[in-house]
C-alpha cells in the first residue's frame, strides 16, 4: 500500500455555517501536507441507498422525477436517503416499496458511490434487486414519482446522448454492465 503521508490535510478546527433539515454546511481549517493551512467548505449528507430493479422480463424499473435544484424532470432508479442508524439493505427495500410499490426476493450489494467528493460527505450504497412483485406504492407527503419500464440499451443510449445525466443512475448503468453472471442469476428468475 501507498504512503499518502505527502497528500493528507489534517484538522484543525470547524465551524457549522448552515444547519438544515438534510443537510448541514461545515467550514473546516487544515493545515496541508505543507504545513501551510486553507479553509475546506463541505456539505454533510446522511448518505443514502439506490436500488436497480431489474423486471422479470429484463428491463429496468425506474423512476421520473422532477429534482428542483436544477429544475427539470430526470430519469433515475429509487433512492433514498438513509435515516440515523439505518442498515442500507433495510432503507433500499423501504425506498423500493415506498416510492414504486414493488418489493424484490432477491438482493445483492453492487458498492458504494461517493457522488460529490470535493464537496460533501454524502455516501449512496448501490444494490441490485431483482425477483420483483408488484405492489401499491407509497410515497411521501409531497413526493411525485412516476415509474417506468426501460431496457438496458435504452438506458445507455440516454445516457450516451446526453438525457440521463444522474450520477448514481449512470453508476448503476456501470454495474449492470459489468455483471454478467448476476444477469445471469437474474434471467433464471
């Protein structure tokens, strides 16, 4: 393993700017590996779940809906934010049922994506879900989602020209790229 002695700022104290209902703002010193110091501003994010269903018949089960800071409706699979101490696996099957009514027999962990590292602390565990049965969603007070059925292809040739822009959407497009023998497992169902 490396040394990344030469690379490491530690703290040295912290200010909270910004507490807010989600999310909290954070203005750190450090001093750099050179022994000056800088300001780190960053945003601390409970961390959050999103699941890939994967239909019987092979396309994705995913999601429209309309995300205000860039105010435009995008396509993205389920997720949801993690609540305090909650185990990932437990948040993705309550995000799956809540925002699409479906549930999944089956589940495996794909990895954990770190959408913004320059900026905040936010984690997104990534699970696959397939062995789905169809059920009534249940969304929050003020949450509007529309669910839609997608082929793989289709979901890459979005994300090729440019339509599906979503981080964690685009990682889960990755995974099931690269995981033949899950597809494998999946198409047994």
């Amino acid at each position: 393993m490396a040394n990344d002695d030469h690379l490491i700022e530690h703290f040295v104290a912290t200010e909270r700017v910004f507490d807010g209902k989600l999310l909290h703002i954070n203005r750190d010193t450090v001093r750099l590996p050179d022994g000056s110091g800088a300001t780190r501003e960053y945003i601390e994010h409970p961390g959050a779940v999103m699941v890939v269903p994967v239909l019987p018949d092979g396309r994705l089960l995913m999601e429209r809906q309309y995300r205000y800071p860039l105010k435009q409706v995008f396509l993205e699979f389920p997720a949801g934010k993690l609540e305090i101490g909650e185990d990932p696996l437990e948040c993705g099957k309550r995000e799956l049922l809540e925002e699409t009514g479906y549930t999944a027999q089956h589940w495996q962990k794909l990895g954990v994506l770190h959408p913004i590292i320059s900026y905040t602390t936010e984690m997104i565990h990534l699970y696959l879900a397939h062995g789905l049965t169809e059920g009534a969603a249940q969304l929050d007070e003020g949450e509007f989602v529309e669910c839609v059925a997608v082929s793989q292809a289709e979901l890459v040739t979005g994300i090729l020209q440019g339509e599906v822009t979503d981080a964690k959407t685009i990682t889960g497009a990755f995974w099931l790229q690269n995981l033949p023998a899950a597809m494998s497992v999946i198409k047994e169902d």
